[in-house]
C-alpha cells in the first residue's frame, strides 16, 4: 500500500514537472504556427522614404505580391517625411481596394501624407518616440499651400481617412489646415490659428489615432494574433537598389555633367569616341535610374533622342541655329520631365551645364586643331609648288621675258617659264604669240610691254 501511494506520488510530481514545462513553453513561445488565431502569411511592405511614384510603384508591387501567396496580413512600416500628395492617394485607395487587412505601423515618422497613409489602414501601431501628423500642404519652396480650395480638399481627405476607422475627424482636420482652432480635451490640446497638429505615440493612443503601442513588427503581428513564424519582408530588387542610388541628387548632378561635357565634346571635336560614349552611357543611365523610380516614362527617352539628333544635325545642316533650338529645348525638357522634382533637377542641371561648360572649354582649347570648326575655315595655301606666285615674289619677276597666250586688250595671259600668268598692257594692244617682257609690278598685278627685235 505504501509502495502504491509513493508511485502515485512521484506521477503526480512528474505531470506537475510537464504542465510546468508546457506553461513555460507557451509563455516563451506564445505565438507559433499552431497558436495563432489566424491564418495566413504576413507580409511585410517597407514605406521609409518620400512619398512619390517610385515608393507607389514599389507598394504597389507589394500588394500584388502579397495578394499571389495569399497573404492574411499586410504590415506598412512607416519612417516618411510625407511628399506628394497624388501619390499619397494612389497608396491609399489600393490599400482601401486590397482584401486583405492591414497595419500601419509607424516606427518613426508619419509626417504629412504618410499620416494620410496610415490613416487608411485598418489598424495603427506606433513605436515609442514615433509620431503623426503634421500634416499641412506645403509647396515646391516648402511654404505652406494658400489655396483654399486645395487646403479644404485636403483637410476632408484626411477627416473622411479618419473617420472611416472611427476616429475623431476633427483631429484629422487640424493636422491639415493651420488655420483652424480645435481642442482636443484627451490630451488637454486647444489648437490655435498658426499651430498644427502632430501626436506623440502616447498622444495618438489616448485619442485613439493609435491602437497599440509595440516595440516591434513581430509584437505588431502577435498583437493582430498571426504567427511570427510564416512573416514574408519585401526587399527592394537590384533595379530598384539602382534606381534609387541614380536619383540621389548628388549623383544626378555629376551624370548630367557626364552626359553634357560628354556629348558636346563628341560633337565639337570629333573623333575621339570615350567622350561621347561616356555621354550617351551618363544620360541612358540618368533615364533609367528615373523610369525604374517611377518618375520618368517613355517620353522622356523619346525627347533625349529627338534632342541629340538635333543638335548632330545642326552641326551639319544649315539651318540658322533651328534646330539647335528644337534639341537643346527637347533635351532640357526630358531631363526636367525625367525627375522627380522640378526644383531639384533644375538646381542639378544648372550645376552640371556650368561645370560641363568649362569643360568643353578646356578642351576646345587642347584640341583646336581637331574641332569641328575647322570644317569652316579656309585652311589651303597657295604655293608656289601649285602654280601660285607670292605678292612679295613678283618684283623678281620684272626684266623677264615670255609669251602672250592670248591677245593682250590690254588683259590677258602670257607663259613664263612654264606658268601661266594674267597680266595687262600700258594701253596698248599685243597680239597672242608675241614676246612680252614684265615691266613692272604692283601687287597682284603684272605690267607688261612687247618685246621689239
């Protein structure tokens, strides 16, 4: 009896050891494959840089992907400064139109229209130190937009991203308009005209513009009680690693100055070949980096060609500087079209022409004596090994006696030792056949008498 308590005993205290050891697992493990609510796979989208076509052609490539393996969750994990608008409004109507639920989770930044961005997602999370907001239209220069009608525009997207997820619209209203007054008494926040509106994590959570607070994606996907285990991050392809070192102003700038120095050096002095190819590569590289970005389409390629053929052309064909007008202004508007920002090309190109021009300059002045312009100058002389008698010679040619060739009325021809020479009388007339002899001589002109007995 006391051998059979004490086995009793020692499985008691081992099923005791195994729950121990099931409680701790699951409290280390909490969301395996076999314990997570819901299925699926979680993709993951990166969203940490500015808003414009390039990041909306990369998202955009996310959504279809996530939707081809059937993904149960998508994650936006956002760091932007915000950016264009239009684009902005692409991203958000295709995270309204994908099936599938997504979070935003903002682990820096959600300024401007990346606050718009995570607005229309179906939840938000936000890291400690992030925030929201901030979200006024502001120009080209940076100074916020005046227009009514486009800041009134703005001001109800935000309220209507806002209050399709059930959070307080007005909020939405002052991160976009600088003018309105509010008060936001969760926060104890009175907005005045001048200020805008931007939440801090713990901000955005007590108004509800957050729904959790998480240190990091895999807390974001147990937190949507989805495996960690089945999580798919979307990485940029190597074109787009490309594309996004070739748009980097600095870069852009010194392609252009490849592309300029490179093309017109070819043209000037001919011939060489590195120049040119060098060009042509910077150029073809500056329009690739642009259209894999999402900036540039095919137009701009047919501009840039249009541009070069031009200015070959006017090189020449005669055509009083048409078409190097027509290139130079084909030229200029594919590279501005190309870019992602006006301002900034426009500040790169000016850089590039004035360091390309100095160039060009430079060696214009090395190889003068190959350039194109010798095309248009005069460069023959008239020796004496052609028949050509110098100006400063024709004074030994007075005393010297030859044949008039033709008959002298008083002009015409006489042969001197072998050459032919247009000479004229004093007056008088000399028929052909004649002995002449040169009596004098005034620059060009050869004075001649007939030769009596």
């Amino acid at each position: 009896m006391t051998k059979q308590m004490g086995i009793r005993k020692l499985l008691t205290c081992a099923a005791a050891l195994v729950m121990l050891f099931i409680s701790f697992g699951l409290y280390v493990f909490p969301m395996n494959s076999a314990a997570a609510a819901n299925n699926g796979a979680v993709y993951v989208i990166p969203v940490k840089q500015p808003i414009e076509r390039g990041l909306a052609s990369f998202m955009e490539r996310g959504f279809k992907e996530a939707e081809k393996m059937s993904a149960g969750l998508i994650v936006l994990e956002i760091d932007t400064p915000g950016g264009l608008v239009e684009q902005a409004g692409k991203i958000a109507t295709m995270m309204r139109d994908s099936k599938i639920p997504t979070v935003a989770y903002i682990t820096g930044d959600a300024a401007s229209a990346g606050s718009y961005i995570a607005l229309n997602a179906d939840k938000i999370a936000m890291a400690n130190g992030s925030m929201i907001g901030a979200a006024y239209m502001v120009d080209a220069s940076g100074n916020p937009v005046e227009d009514a009608k486009l800041v009134s525009w703005w001001k109800t997207s935000m309220a209507s991203a806002a209050e399709a997820s059930g959070r307080n619209p007005e909020i939405a209203k002052g991160m976009a308009d600088l003018n309105l007054k509010i008060e936001v008494p969760e926060i104890g926040l009175t907005k005045q005209a001048g200020d805008i509106i931007s939440l801090t994590n713990d901000e955005a959570l007590k108004t509800g513009y957050a729904d959790t607070i998480a240190n990091s994606t895999e807390e974001v996907i147990a937190w949507m009680d989805y495996s960690t285990q089945d999580v798919f991050r979307m990485e940029p392809t190597f074109s787009e690693k490309l594309a996004t070192f070739l748009t980097n102003r600095s870069v852009m700038a010194i392609l252009l100055f490849i592309g300029i120095a490179g093309v017109i050096i070819e043209l000037i002095v001919p011939g060489f070949g590195v120049p040119g190819i060098l060009g042509v590569t910077a150029f073809v590289l500056y329009f690739f980096g642009n259209q894999v970005a999402g900036f540039a389409g095919w137009e701009t390629w047919l501009l840039f060609v249009i541009g070069i053929v031009m200015l070959a052309m006017e090189l020449f064909v005669p055509s009083f500087g048409i078409l190097g007008i027509i290139g130079s202004v084909s030229l200029i508007a594919g590279v501005v079209m190309a870019a992602y920002s006006t301002s900034h090309v426009a500040l790169s190109l000016g850089i590039a022409a004035a360091c390309a021009l100095v160039a060009v300059i430079v060696v214009a002045l090395v190889f003068k004596e190959r350039g194109v312009w010798r095309k248009f100058i005069l460069s023959d002389s008239l020796s004496k090994e052609q028949g050509y008698i110098p100006n400063e010679d024709r004074d030994v040619l007075i005393g010297l006696i030859g044949t008039s060739l033709t008959a002298l009325r008083p002009a015409g021809t006489m042969e001197l030792e072998g050459r032919r020479l247009d000479v004229v009388t004093l007056g008088g007339f000399i028929e052909a056949g004649r002995q002449v002899r040169i009596i004098k001589t005034d620059g060009t002109r050869i004075v001649v008498e007939e030769e009596k007995g």
